[in-house]
C-alpha cells in the first residue's frame, strides 16, 4: 500500500521530502503490519499533518517529520499499530489544541492514553523549572507503568531530538544532553535497549563535552585502520576454531562506542591506546549449550584471564540480557573480550523488553525480561504513591537506574540482583516491603552482620524481622534503592502526621480555652463547612498542620465558631486558657529545644515553629530572653504529672587532672542511677595544667534526678566546680 493512493484532501501541503518518508514509512517500514493496520497509520499521519500544519522545527523542517521520524524508529522495534499511531500523533495534544476526546472518538481510548501519556502538563503552576520537569517526567512514568509503550515512544521521541539538536542553543543543548544522560539513557539500558542506550549516551557525551568527544571520534577513526590486520588475524582464528569444533557461528568484531571510552578512561584513569588495547568480538550461536560448547574451545585456542568470566545466562541481568562473557589472552599478549549468546538472546540484548512484544497476547507467555520489567514498574507506582512531592520521586527513580549490580542469594537459592553499593535493608525491602519495614538484624552467608553491611557478588543474605519492630531514621544514611528509602521516608511522615495529629488536637482544645468555649459545640456540619472553605480533605489534616504550626489554633477556634453561630468578641478575655500537658513522649511532634534542654521541673513555655511542631523551652532560656523568639508564638505549656521517661541534659565540671578523676566521677553519676551517654573533656581557660574541664551529657528523669547526680559530684574532693550548661 502507497500513501499515494489515498485520496484525502488535507495531504495537499504535505512537503515533498515528508511526502516521500511517510511513503516510504507505510509501504516498507511498517511492512509487518496487516493492510487494516497501515491504512489506519494512514489516517493517523493525515490527522497529525493536518494538525501541525504551518509549524515549524528550529530547523526549518517541518513538524511533522519529528513525530514521523519517531514512529519510524519505533519500527525497528516492530511495535504494534496502536504505539506507531501514539508517536506520529504524540505532540497533536500539546502542540495543537487537539484534546484527549477527539483522539479517542478518532482512533480509540488507547491511542488517546498513549499520547496523553505524553503530554507536559502545561496548565499547572510549578515552583521551579526543576519541579515541573519532575511533575512531568512522573506523570510519563506513571502512563509507562499503565502501558510500557509510552516510555518506548518517549524514548524514540528523545533519540530523535538528539540527532537534530544541532540547531538549537548551547546552553539548552547541553540541559537536554545532561537530563537525556542522567534518565533516558539509563531507562533505555534498564528495558534493555542497547542500541538506542549506547548511541542516547554518545549524543549526550557530543553535546555535553564537544572537545573531548571530537578528539576521541578522531583518534577512534585512525585507530580502526590500525587495528584492521590484526583484527582480521584473530577473526580467522576464532573462526577457524569452532569450524574445526563443527560449531556454526557467526562472528564479527564489537566496536565499543565512543562515552564507553571515555568513561572507562575516567573511572580507571587510563589513556586512550591502553582501552583501545582490548580487542572485542561477539559470537553468536544457535542455542545455549552451544554456546557454552563455544567458550570451552575459545579457552582452548587463547588462554582466558582469571576472574574475568562471568556467566549472564545462568544468572541474567535486570534488563533480561544473556550472555557468557570471557577475557582472553590473544596473540601478542593482547586481551580480547568476547561476548558468545544466542540468536534470540542477541535479539533481547539490543531491544530489550521491545524484542518480544507483550501486547500481542496478554499476559500470556510473558518472558523473565517482561516479568523484571512489569515487576520494576509496580515498584514505581510504589515509590510515587509514598514520595511526598515530584522532585522527590525523580530523586528516587535516578538512584535505581545505576546501572552497576550485584547478585545475591536468598537462603532458599532465589537470586536477586540489586545497584552496586546496596545493604541488607536494601535487600529487605526488595523481598517484600513488609520484610523491609520489620527488619531487626542480616545474616551473610550464615555470619551475624549490621543492617549496614554491603553486599558483594554471591552473598547469601538472609533477614531476621519482628511483628512490631518499624524503620529506623538512622537507615535513611546508608541505604542505597530508590524503594528502600520511599518507604523509610514514607513511613516516617506518616509517624510525624500521627503525632502532630495529636498535639494539634490538644493545641486547638487550648484554642477553645482561651476564648472560653469548649471544643464540643462544634458539629461535624460546621467541621465540613470549615473543610470546604479552606479547600482541605480531612480535620485530621487541618489538625496536623496546627501542630506543624503552619496554622494557628486561635485563628482556627474563632473561624468554627463563627461558623457555628457562638462567637463574640466580648468573649474574650475570660479565664486563663490551660495549659497543654507535655509527656515527654510524643514523638517527633513536640521537641525539647537544644539551647536550653529543658527537663520535667523547670518552668517551661511552648513555641510552635513551621514544620517543626511545638518546641519546649525553659521560662529562663537565652532565646527567648534576648528576643530571638517572637512572643505571640509563646503558648502555654506544663510538664504533665506522668512524665516516665528520660531527658538530655549538659553538665560541666572543672575537676584536679588527676589520675582516677575521670573514674570517679563516672561512679558518682551511675551511684545516683544517671546514665553518660556523651563525654568530652578540654583545657579549661585561666586555670592551670592541674585543672581539666569535662563536659557530659546526662540522661536524668527531671530535675530532683539532676540534683541528686550533682549533689554526688560535689562529694568529690577532685571537683571544683559543676554547673548545668545553657547556650
């Protein structure tokens, strides 16, 4: 079928160049398709050049050689009607007013989700250039964890926008080639895109260091004619070796592309002959026993190098790539790496998840490269459902694209494979969330380890949890995954929602208090009304934001009751608002300031600070007495009658540098059942080289318990003087 032969007026502008691609795109490229497919790409591509007809590219091009040179790269992949529509219509939405409704009445509801996919989200306001990237990027990675083809299109959309940026400026080309580094091209590696992998990162490297990329591409031509005899010697040999075998192969010499150089100089600080010096060669074969056929008589014919052999079929990578990798010592002492695989597993290795397309059949017949990716996505739609913002999420998803990995064993022989640098909290939560969430203690290879510990190649790794253990915000500082740490974080903010919960609903009983009306005539009708006007979910939300101090409990007590009907302003001035009741134990909603370290039985004021919740200061604290604490924030607070826990607190003691001093005065606190849980001693100023100064910090319950710890310590002879620290 020509695109001749369709009679359709709006195809009258149509430049002749973009003419005779889409010819060529419908009668050839798409080849594979049935003739009801390409007549519907037909009418795809006469809707998208009608819709951008009298646009342009920076170029001079017109547009619609963009999205019709997108669809083109998708058939190499051999992707279905449906994605090869989604690309030639995919900026139809964004550039020309066409709206997801028309598209799904025109070609249906998955075309239209496929370009929606596409589509920025240009109607929202962003803080930042940086936010609304983010936003973006995960509203595309959402629709890919919908449906896998909105990243393929995206994908072959950046490719194509990287082989023409030529005319665009310098500074917005390297932004691109640096976003195209640091995310396609690691997502292309990650669903097993090779080829469009390799040469995303060789157009970023152009763009991002024109010099270097220039010098290399130079040397790299002069090296090949070089290289080319010797090349030719070792081809011969090898495939001469595996005719003698009666092993049927193909074998062909493996260019390395050009930012795999130079990346390879950088991380081993190598020159540019010392990498060119491995010879690489790729062999392919009819099944997998030949293939391990084929690596003993390579071994044969050239000495392999110990420990550079490693096997990709028994254990692939996440991307689903098989192959046997072995180093060689070739003729001269030259090394030569050779790649040996399969004829589908060579199809796997340059597309990936694209190789054995899944919308064919289902989830029918899914192979394990589909199943690593389908399960990879689901862990995104985990990631975005707890990360608290877009930026965020983006942060998450850049560090599970490292494309390093290690592999490691369950005690039961499962293998899974996870970024180089992962600890055994990582590991938990890539067995199961829950396992992650309730992790007390790792055992490697049968050992007791610290949570963490590093895992390296062939670790067997097994996690010990409890029903009622939960995550540590210690282990924000060494895991490594993106899943790891949205749980931990999420986790965490929904503790601190809980507590702030709490206090702000304590906060507002004061509120109440301190316009003399109690918290109960408030209806849930009132409450609804009040929800509605701020434009909030829940009272739970407008009670967490109170003790995170972005609302105050005044404003917001008068606000419901003039809703409800009972405010007036004489009201005011009655009784004393009560005091709220601190326990010492409500988490991270309410904190003891650190300059002053406030413990039960010292006079006490609350300040709420933004995102931080209630701070406790003593009535005498250096903050608020030289005014660095606004006062109308001040509320009043107590120590509650049933504090039972311990506090910090800093003590300073000047004491004879003697020996048995430091001992003795250790004994002195734990007689008086305090515990040290911090010490550091220094040459105190204006006293001589007899005199040391020590500085602890105690853990007592309140302040009779201080008195106690400080009458023991001025029992000593040694000590001079003892005082309780302020800043």
């Amino acid at each position: 079928m020509l695109l001749a032969d369709i009679d359709l007026p709006e195809l009258a502008s149509t430049a002749p160049e973009v003419f005779a691609d889409a010819n060529r795109f419908l009668s050839l490229n798409t080849s594979y398709l049935k003739l009801e497919d390409r007549q519907f790409l037909a009418t795809a591509f006469c809707f998208a050049d009608a819709s951008h007809r009298g646009q342009v590219r920076r170029s001079g091009e017109p547009y619609i050689s963009h999205p019709l040179a997108v669809a083109t790269i998708l058939t190499q992949w051999k992707l279905d009607a449906q994605a090869l529509a989604g690309a030639l219509l995919h900026d139809v939405m964004e550039d020309s007013g066409v709206t997801k409704l028309e598209l799904t009445e025109k070609f249906g509801k998955t075309v239209a989700e496929l370009v929606d996919g596409m589509s920025k989200i240009d109607k929202l306001e962003f803080q930042s250039k940086e936010e609304a990237q983010a936003e973006n990027f995960r509203k595309m990675l959402l629709a890919m964890a919908r449906d896998l083809r909105v990243m393929l299109i995206k994908l072959a959309d950046r490719l194509h926008n990287m082989r023409t940026m030529d005319a665009m400026r310098a500074d917005k080309q390297k932004r691109i080639a640096r976003e195209t580094m640091e995310i396609y091209a690691p997502i292309a590696n990650r669903i097993g895109l090779n080829s469009a992998y390799q040469e995303l990162d060789d157009l970023a490297f152009k763009y991002l260091h024109p010099n270097r990329y220039g010098v290399l591409s130079k040397a790299l031509k002069a090296a090949r004619g070089n290289r080319r005899e010797v090349v030719g010697r070792i081809l011969d040999s090898i495939k001469d070796k595996l005719a003698a075998a009666k092993i049927e192969a193909s074998v062909t010499g493996r260019e390395k592309n050009l930012y795999s150089i130079y990346r390879k100089m950088q991380e081993k600080q190598l020159s540019f002959s010392e990498v060119l010096d491995i010879y690489a060669f790729r062999v392919i074969v009819k099944d997998v026993p030949t293939s391990y056929l084929t690596l003993g008589a390579l071994h044969a014919l050239f000495k392999p190098i110990p420990g550079k052999f490693k096997d990709y079929i028994a254990i692939p990578k996440a991307n689903g790539y098989q192959s046997l990798h072995t180093t060689l010592f070739g003729p001269y002492g030259t090394p030569i790496e050779i790649q040996i695989r399969s004829g589908d597993m060579h199809r796997i290795a340059d597309a990936g998840v694209a190789s054995h397309w899944m919308y064919k059949s289902g989830d029918e017949g899914f192979s394990d490269v589909q199943k690593k990716t389908h399960q990879w996505l689901q862990s995104l739609l985990e990631m975005q459902t707890e990360s608290g913002d877009a930026v965020e999420f983006l942060e998450h998803i850049k560090v599970d694209l490292f494309p390093d990995q290690v592999y490691v064993f369950t005690p039961k022989g499962k293998i899974f494979n996870m970024p180089a640098g992962s600890c055994c909290v990582d590991f938990a939560y890539a067995v199961h969330s829950d396992i992650g969430d309730s992790c007390i203690a790792a055992k490697i290879n049968h050992e007791l380890v610290p949570l963490r510990t590093r895992l390296k190649n062939g670790d067997q790794v097994e996690i010990v949890s409890a029903v009622h253990a939960r995550p540590n915000p210690s282990w924000l500082t060494f895991v490594t995954t993106g899943k790891a740490r949205s749980h931990i974080r999420h986790f965490l903010k929904s503790l601190r929602f809980e507590e702030s919960v709490l206090l702000g609903d304590r906060l507002l009983a004061q509120g109440f208090a301190s316009l003399n009306q109690p918290l109960q005539q408030v209806s849930d009708d009132v409450w609804e009304r009040y929800l509605k006007e701020n434009g909030e979910k829940s009272r739970e939300v407008v009670k967490a934001e109170l003790g995170l101090g972005k609302r105050l409990a005044m404003v917001v007590a008068k606000r419901l009751l003039q809703l409800a009907g009972n405010w007036q302003e004489e009201l005011v001035g009655g009784r004393k608002a009560a005091a709220v009741a601190v326990r010492g134990s409500e988490g991270m909603a309410i904190q003891c300031a650190r300059c002053c370290n406030p413990i039960p039985g010292d006079p006490i004021l609350g300040f709420v600070k933004k995102d931080q919740g209630l701070v406790i200061h003593t009535h005498d604290c250096p903050q608020i007495a030289h005014g660095r604490i606004d006062s109308e924030k001040l509320i009043d607070v107590e120590w509650d009658a049933d504090v039972n826990r311990l506090f910090d607190v800093p003590v300073r003691i000047l004491a004879q540098n003697d020996r048995g001093t430091l001992a003795a005065i250790a004994t002195a606190i734990a007689e008086a059942d305090a515990n040290i849980t911090a010490v550091a001693t220094q040459e105190p100023e204006g006293f001589s080289e007899r005199y040391m100064q020590i500085q602890f910090t105690l853990q007592v319950s309140n302040r009779t318990h201080l008195a106690k710890v400080m009458k023991n310590l001025r029992q000593l002879p040694s000590a001079y003087r003892i005082q309780r620290m302020r800043s």
